[in-house]
C-alpha cells in the first residue's frame, strides 16, 4: 500500500509523468459473441505472472452470472461468450475472494468495478 500511495504522491504532487493507478474502465461494447472493455492507466495490460486472465463475469437478461473465457488483446480485454446472447451487467472481481488478475505493466492492479450495458 505504502508504494502506491507513493506513486500518487509523485504523480499529484511532484508532477511527475508516471502511471499512479491501476487500469480503470473507459468503455464497455458487445458486438455480437465478445464483448470489448477497453481502459486508461496503462501502457501494457497484463496479468500477474502472465497467467490465464480471471476474475470477469457477465449479467445475462435472465440475471444469471456466466463466467466468459476472458483474453487481452490489443491491450483490450476482450469476453467470449458461448451463445449469442443479451448481456447487461459486466462484473471484475465481484466476489468477496477473487483471485482476479488484471494488472497494467506497473504490477497495478485493475479495481473492482460493475457496469450496466445499454
């Protein structure tokens, strides 16, 4: 914690241009089978020890969870989904324990967060 309380200090208050926070989410699209996230405070998405990427799930209209096959490409987080189906809610390290994974190439981990598709 002390070290990205010191990345804070040195980005808002010495002005230094450097990546203080985690990957934050900018958009959410689904086209069809996959669903886009694309995010800020990054210059290379990854995960920690270049495991397989964890820690997503969706909403479907039903308001069952589906837990997609989850990739980064493009420094996009790009969501698989079985069947062609309506998705509205998409949900990062949502559970009380998550072994979620997402970190920008500081080793800054991506915050929990849930968003609403329209």
């Amino acid at each position: 914690m002390a070290e990205r309380l010191t990345l804070l200090a040195l980005k808002n208050t010495y002005h230094q241009n450097i990546i203080a926070q985690g990957p934050e989410v900018t958009k959410v699209v689904q086209n069809g089978e996959n669903i886009t996230i694309d995010f800020k405070n990054w210059e290379k998405l990854q995960t920690r020890n270049n495991e397989q990427l964890t820690g997503f799930e969706v909403m479907n209209e039903k308001g069952e969870i589906i837990s997609p096959k989850a990739e980064i490409k493009n420094n996009q987080v790009i969501l698989h989904l079985d069947k062609n189906e309506k998705i509205i809610k998409v949900l990062y390290a949502y559970k009380p324990f998550t072994r979620a994974n997402l970190e920008n190439e500081t080793g800054l981990p991506a915050s929990t967060f849930s968003i609403d598709l329209k």
